[in-house]
C-alpha cells in the first residue's frame, strides 16, 4: 500500500525525493501519513481538495480486501 501512494504521489509533485509515507498500525485500522515538501502541498490537494479525494477514493478501494479500517492523512 505504501508503493502505491509513493507511485500516485511522486509524479504530481516537483520534489518526489521529499515524498515520505510513514505507516501507523493498530488493532482495528491502519494508519498512512504522507509528507511531501511545503511547496507540493498545493499540487497534492488540488483545487477544492479533489486530488487528495481521488488519492484517498484509489487507496480505500485498494485496501478494501483488509479487515482493517484504512485512512491516509497528508501534511508536511
């Protein structure tokens, strides 16, 4: 699941060396927070925050399979 925020995210961003996904896992959910640099941040959330809609719609179904809840926080 990181491979496939990492392979979402880096082409959107002018600095794909900053983009970081840290991975947080509990018993009933499973946390991913990326980081990407302070002036990507626009690119990653997009107009009306559609973008990081779309990223989170791709992740969700991808992690649907799992018994977990998923969710994916983007930051700095």
């Amino acid at each position: 699941m990181k491979q496939l925020i990492e392979s979402i995210v880096k082409p959107l961003v002018d600095f794909p060396e900053d983009v970081q996904v840290n991975v947080n896992e509990e018993d009933q959910r499973i946390t991913f927070h990326l980081t990407v640099n302070k002036t990507d941040m626009g690119k990653v959330i997009g107009k009306q925050g559609r973008v990081a809609k779309a990223i989170r719609t791709v992740v969700y179904a991808a992690g649907s399979s799992q018994q977990k809840k998923i969710f994916l926080e983007i930051g700095e």
